[in-house]
C-alpha cells in the first residue's frame, strides 16, 4: 500500500492529539461539556482535511480510505460508549 512521503505522514497524525485529550478530559470532567465536542470535531476535520490534501496529491488513495474508515468506525463507537444519542421514551 502507497502511504504518504515523509515527514508529512507523521506531521499530519499531531492534528489527533487534540481529540485524544477531550476523550480523557471526558471522565475527568465526568460529563460532556459542549467546548469538549467541537474541539475534537475540529480535531478531526482538521486531519481528515490535510490527510485528504496530501493523498490525492501523492495519490495515495487506499490510505486515505483506510483513515476514513478508522475515523468513522471511532466516531462511532464514541457515540456508543458515551450515550450521545436522545433515547426514546
């Protein structure tokens, strides 16, 4: 599989760091708060946007479906593991 040239694959992955900090700040503040969403919503479209820049620029297409797929399955167990959805009555 073509990955893309370093140094910027391993640059791309510190846009991450963020959105790993607000899952631990999560038990921390043992809620969450609205701030703690919207900074790993950016985290996030932040890295899928430069991750998606640089493969198609270096036509790396498979890796950029492999991240996509990675960050939607985690999203997903997010919303599983923490209830955001409303529940029904």
């Amino acid at each position: 599989m073509k990955t893309i040239e370093n140094p910027s694959g391993r640059k791309v992955g510190l846009l991450l760091i963020p959105a790993f900090l607000m899952l631990v700040a999560i038990p921390i503040l043992k809620s969450i708060p609205v701030w703690v969403i919207v900074v790993s919503a950016l985290s996030l479209a932040s890295y899928l946007g430069v991750l998606t820049y640089y493969c198609v620029r270096q036509k790396c297409y498979r890796q950029l479906a492999v991240n996509c797929i990675v960050i939607v399955l985690w999203i997903v167990i997010f919303v599983v593991q923490f209830g955001i959805l409303p529940r029904s009555a």
